[in-house]
C-alpha cells in the first residue's frame, strides 16, 4: 500500500518556465504537476478516501442514535444502556478509522514532499548562472521551504477535506429534508449569508497571509545576503544601509499580520453571533414543530446536530 519511489522526469513544481512562484493559493495547473508526484501513491489516497467514506458514513449514524436515546431511552433504561453502548462503539470505530486515515495521509504527504525536494535540488543544480543572479539565495529558500509545505498540506488536508465536505454536505442535507423539509428549508435561507460573510473574510486573510509570507522571504533574503557578505558589508561601511533595507521588509510584515489579526478580531465575533442566531432560530421554529407534533424532541436534537455538520462545508 505505501510504495516508496516517486516520478521519473520530474522537474521543479513551485517554478514554471516563467520563474518562481509567488506564494499564491493551489491553482488548477498546481495540481495538475501535483498529480505527477502522488501517482506512485494513488492506492495511498484511494484507501484513505475509502476510510473517509466509512467515517462519514458513521458519522450521519450518530445523531440518529442520539435522537432514540433522547425519544425511547428516557423511557426505558434497559434500552437507553443498549444505545449508549452503540453510541460508543460508533464513535470509537469512527476515532480508530481517522486515526489511520490520518496516518496514511500524513505518510503520503511526507513521501511526495521527498520526491518533491529531490526534484527541486536536481533541477536547480541544471539552472544557469543568471537563474541565481536575478535571486537571492534566502528567498530561493525560502519559497522551498514555504512550497514544500502548501504542497504537503495540499496533500494532507486539502484533496481528502474537499472529498469530506461534500460527502458530508450532500450526506447531511439529505438527511435533514428527510427529517423535517420545512426546518431544512429554513436552515438553507438563514446559513448561506453567513457563510459568505466568512468566505470572504478568508479570502482577505488569505490575501494578507500571502503578502506577509512574500515579504518575510524577501526579509530573510536580505538578512542572509548581510550576513554571507558581512565582509564587504562592513568595509564599505553599509551597516546601517543593510539594517534598513531589513527593517523596511519587516516592518512591512509586521503591518500585515498586525491588519490580519485586527480583521480577525473583528469579524470572527460578528460570525460567531451570526452563527447562535441562526441556531436560535432553528431552534424557535423547531420547538414549535415538536409543540405541534410535527417533530419529536429527539429529532429536533438530532435535526441540530446534523446542521453543525452540514455548517463546516457551507463555511
């Protein structure tokens, strides 16, 4: 399952024919020369979806118990002991099977950024003088290390997360319009704005993220360079020139994680109180339902349960 070797003919994968990537999020043709480097560990990844299925699948099964525990085994305790065991047993099966998709995702990754670095080291050393003219040697290392590590979370979390939302979206709102179409219903006009609301506040996190990171390699870029030619450096006397180029690029860091942290400060509190209202309203509609006999308490319960499932990949 866990073959070791990698692609043969493989060639940088941060730099295209135009020169170095820019930090920015996984594009289309990012994965298409990803693919290059996990195709010697496909079965890896199809094990790893099939576990994410069975885990998924477990998944939609426990609020179903929590619902009999709440409507059946209050009432007969004989029964609800026989259901908290099998609500146990779900989720240590659950737990045992993410723990081992996990594993092998985590093995996979750890695989492909080798072959990934080897790759990059052995292309590298064919590149021409003024490929290294026109860069500085921290930032080429820079853009290794930081490259390296997209691409391991590309593998890791990405590919199988995506596979995992839509199973439990799909999955989850399914079963929801089963349970009650009308509280579904209304669920699906309160959560989209909210979600929204957050996906647009990640994609300018993500924006400032990507210039701190471009301007921190440009930094350590600098600092590197100071450092190797601290001779001339110092008998040209360029000290203080050196120390203000440095604190120029990270004085620019500085402003960008300092412009993230107050965009997050502000607006994960107004997603948050978003997010409890639109459970309250749930919540309301839904005590009406079981006032009216349209749903039974259990249900309501596990009717919320399944929305904070569905509410991670709407996010």
């Amino acid at each position: 399952m866990m073959g070791m070797g990698g692609p043969g003919g493989m060639h940088v994968f941060m730099w295209g024919p135009g020169g170095r990537g820019e930090g920015k999020r996984p594009s289309l043709s990012m994965y298409r020369r990803l693919l290059q480097y996990v195709g010697p560990y496909k079965w890896n990844l199809v094990f790893a979806a099939l576990l994410l299925v069975v885990s998924t699948a477990l998944g939609l099964v426990w609020p179903q118990v929590v619902q009999r525990v709440i409507d059946l085994g209050l009432k007969d305790s004989g029964f609800l002991d026989l259901l908290i065991l099998g609500l146990i047993v779900v989720l240590l099966v659950r737990a045992v099977i993410d723990g081992l998709r996990q594993f092998v995702m985590a093995y996979t990754g750890e695989r492909v950024i080798f072959d990934l670095r080897m790759g990059i080291v052995r292309h590298m050393q064919s590149l021409s003088l003024s490929f290294f003219n026109r860069r500085k040697t921290g930032e080429l290392m820079s853009h290794v290390t930081s490259d390296a590590t997209l691409v391991h979370g590309v593998i890791t979390q990405t590919i199988i997360q995506v596979l995992g939302q839509v199973l439990t979206l799909v999955g989850g709102v399914a079963v929801i319009f089963l349970m009650n179409w009308r509280l579904a219903l209304l669920t699906l006009v309160v959560a989209p704005p909210i979600a929204i609301l957050g996906q647009r506040m990640g994609r300018r996190i993500r924006d400032i993220s990507r210039e701190a990171q471009d301007a921190q390699g440009e930094a350590v870029g600098v600092l590197q360079e100071a450092i190797a030619e601290v001779r001339v450096v110092q008998a040209f006397t360029r000290e203080e020139y050196e120390a203000a180029r440095f604190h120029e690029k990270l004085l620019f860091t500085f402003k960008k994680t300092i412009e993230r942290a107050r965009i997050s400060a502000t607006m994960f509190p107004i997603i948050g109180f978003l997010g409890f209202m639109s459970v309250i309203v749930v919540l309301w509609y839904g005590g009406h339902e079981v006032a009216r006999g349209e749903m039974t308490a259990g249900m309501l319960v596990a009717f919320l349960l399944y929305i904070n499932m569905v509410a991670g990949p709407i996010g």
